[in-house]
C-alpha cells in the first residue's frame, strides 16, 4: 500500500507455473480420472484467470473451488492433497 501511495508499482506476483499444474493434474487424475481435465481450468475460470496464470494469491480460493466440484466420497482425500498442495506451493 505504501509502494503504491509513493507512485511505485508492486511487483507482480509469478504464477505458480507448470511444475504446479503438472502436480495438480497428476493427482487430481488419480483422484478423479479423466474429469480432472474439465475441473481443472473450470475452477480457474471461477476466478476469472487461466490456471497457467494462478499465484499463490489464488491458491486458498483455486483448491477450495475443486473442492466444491467433488463428490463427497472424495473429500477426504482431496483435503490431504489440498492441505499437500498449500504447503507445497503456498
């Protein structure tokens, strides 16, 4: 904030890059299967970003919205990869 009240722009904050959503894709596939294709870019959207272009800012919000879109029987272990991915990547 006070960056910016000086008239300096903040840097901005990198995406989490392939090597996250290469992670992503792999266990939310063995999770899920094939709809972690669907899911994945799906939950991006609800943040109005590509998943290419996630940042640790959107982390929180990104693993909460696939939460949301997995059946029950699969909540348990999403929130052990969750609770993975955050430290990872976090």
């Amino acid at each position: 904030m006070l960056e910016r009240a000086l008239g300096r722009h903040a840097q901005p904050e990198p995406p989490l890059g392939p090597a996250f959503l290469e992670d992503l894709h792999w266990n939310l596939t063995r999770l899920i299967g094939p709809m972690a294709d669907v899911l994945i870019p799906e939950a991006a959207s609800e943040l109005g970003v590509d998943p290419g272009a996630l940042t640790r800012s959107h982390l929180g919000r990104y693993l909460a919205n696939l939460a949301r879109q997995l059946p029950e029987a699969k909540q348990a272990e999403w929130q052990a990869l969750a609770e993975l991915l955050e430290k990872r990547y976090g």
